[in-house]
C-alpha cells in the first residue's frame, strides 16, 4: 500500500492562518502588533530568497516586519551593534540573523548575543539548554514544524521509537529533545554511526537530517514507518537543469512507508510558518498573556 504523502504546503497554510487569527486576537484585545526582525550579512542569493519570502509572510499574517541589510564587509561588532539595538526596541519580538554569516563572522558569538526571549529561531544556548533539560524554550522552527506534522498524523508518540539521521545544532539534536520530551525511545545516527541502515530500519519514526541527496533508501525504512525528510538538495537533472530532492529517495520509500513527507513541500513551507507562530508566542511571553494554543511545542 502506498504511503500517505504528508502536505506541508497545506499544513503551512493552515499554521499560518491560526497565527494570522492570534495576530489580529492580540491586536484587538491589548493594542499589541507582534514584530519580527530579519538581519542579513552580505548577498548570498539563497539566503535573499528566504528573507524575502519571510518578510511576506509576516506582513500577510499581520505582524511587522522589519529588515536589516548589512554589507558582506560588515564587522562584528557592527552585527553585534545592530543585535543589541534590535534587543532593546519594545516593537521588535523575534529576531533572527539568517545564517550562514560570513566566514569572519563568529556566528555563535551573535546568536548568543539575541535576548533569549527574542530568539525565534530558538539556536541561543540558554533556548537550547531549556528545551534539553525539558523546559519551557523557543523551540528551532524547523524540528517544530516536523513535531506538529508527526504528532498530527500519529497522535500520541508516546513509546515509539525515533530514529533521528543528523546531529546538527540546527535540527538534528533540537529534533532528538523535542522526540524525548514526547517519550520517544530516541536513537541519533550519524556519519560516524555503524550500520546506520539496521537502525534506520527500527523507527517507527524516521526523521532524515544530513543533506545527503535520496541517501535513505527502501531497504532502510520499516514498513508503516512514518518518514520526515528534512534534506533540500539542489542536483543536476540534466541538460544544464537542476532540481531539489531530499535526504529520502521517495520514489523507492513511498511504497513502503506508511506516511512521508514530500521534497519540495514538505517540510520547507513548515519552517516560516513555525517563525511566525514563535513571533507571536514570543510576544505573548514577552507581554506577560496568555500564549495562544497549539503554536508552541
Ligand atoms: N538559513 C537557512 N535557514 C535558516 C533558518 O531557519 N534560520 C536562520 N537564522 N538562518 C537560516
């Protein structure tokens, strides 16, 4: 039997439109509009695509947008300028400095310089240390985003068994916590891992995270197994053309999985959507009111 192919492009939608409801809530009870800060060092072209994209969505959800530009040449400190200013500004809820940064940049140094509270992209130590020890955190969007997905399709994870493929700070170890906090038996894989394939093939839920292109293949998956592909790989398909494909090889895993995320439209849509639902529960928290429900992890 075929797999149910998860739609993140309709879940996204429908994120969003509860975010844009909460947004318009917060505004008619208490006079709030929830704002998001974008910082962006130099020109990298994906990167502008994303702050773009990101910079519609919060204004077609009802919040305010606000863009800061710096040159490729920008100093730290300049960063680190811009961070503090953006900490202090009572408009501004979220903020988040597209990564990656340039190569004198040190990046951790500016993340950890955003205001906790601010951090919508959940990477400041103190968020990752919260949502590790269990604690009430801003949560990565992306691992958001794939929890709200499998807890949809599967309800309770209590006691299932996740197999996490990556290690990064950025999804794969904020995805092993999120999995734990729901009492997943949790096993993280990665290249140094040994026969990754015969523990792949124990989950019951599969979450790839390694930007390998169409690295899992039907021999790693459990049949019924629910999978969450996180990889966005751009390759060459010939005749000077390119595509995206994910870290799964869905043509050969669909048949065998009992549910899988699609590349494009999967969980990419699910990123900014969970952005503008941690805009608004930081503004929430920020203001001391009740978060809306169902946007946090
Ligand atoms: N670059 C690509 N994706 C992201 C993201 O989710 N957050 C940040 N800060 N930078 C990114």
């Amino acid at each position: 039997m075929a797999a149910e192919i998860i739609d993140g492009k309709a879940f996204a939608a429908g994120l969003r439109s509860r975010v844009a409801a909460g947004v318009a809530a917060m505004k008619e009870a208490h006079g709030l509009t929830p704002g998001l800060a974008v910082v962006l060092v130099g020109e990298d072209p994906a990167s502008q695509v994303y702050v773009r994209n990101k910079g519609r969505q919060t204004v077609e959800c009802g919040m305010l947008s606000f863009e800061h530009r710096l040159s490729a040449e920008a100093s730290e400190a300049e960063i680190l300028d811009t961070v503090a200013r953006l900490n202090a500004d009572p408009q501004v809820h979220g903020i988040l400095v597209q990564l990656p940064l340039p190569a004198h940049v040190d990046a951790e140094k500016v993340i950890n310089s955003i205001d906790p509270a601010k951090d919508v992209d959940g990477f400041h130590i103190s968020n990752a240390g919260l949502l590790a020890t269990g604690q009430k955190a801003m949560v990565p969007c992306t691992p958001l985003g794939c929890l709200m997905m499998l807890r949809d399709r599967l309800g309770s994870l209590s006691g299932l068994h996740a197999v996490v493929i990556g290690r990064s700070n950025i999804v794969g170890k904020p995805m092993a916590a999120l999995l734990l906090r729901e009492s997943c038996t949790v096993t993280v894989v990665h290249s140094r891992s040994r026969d990754i394939e015969a523990l792949c093939r124990q989950a019951d839920i599969l979450v790839a995270a390694v930007g390998r292109p169409r690295m899992v293949t039907a021999d790693w998956v459990k049949p019924g197994a629910t999978v969450i592909d996180v990889g966005i790989n751009r390759i060459d398909a010939g005749e000077g053309k390119t595509r995206l494909v994910g870290d799964v090889d869905f043509d050969s895993v669909a048949p065998v999985a009992g549910a899988i995320t699609p590349v494009p439209g999967g969980v990419g849509p699910m990123t900014i959507a969970c952005l503008l639902a941690n805009t608004l529960t930081a503004c929430a928290r920020a203001n001391g009111l009740p978060e809306p429900e169902g946007l946090a992890a």
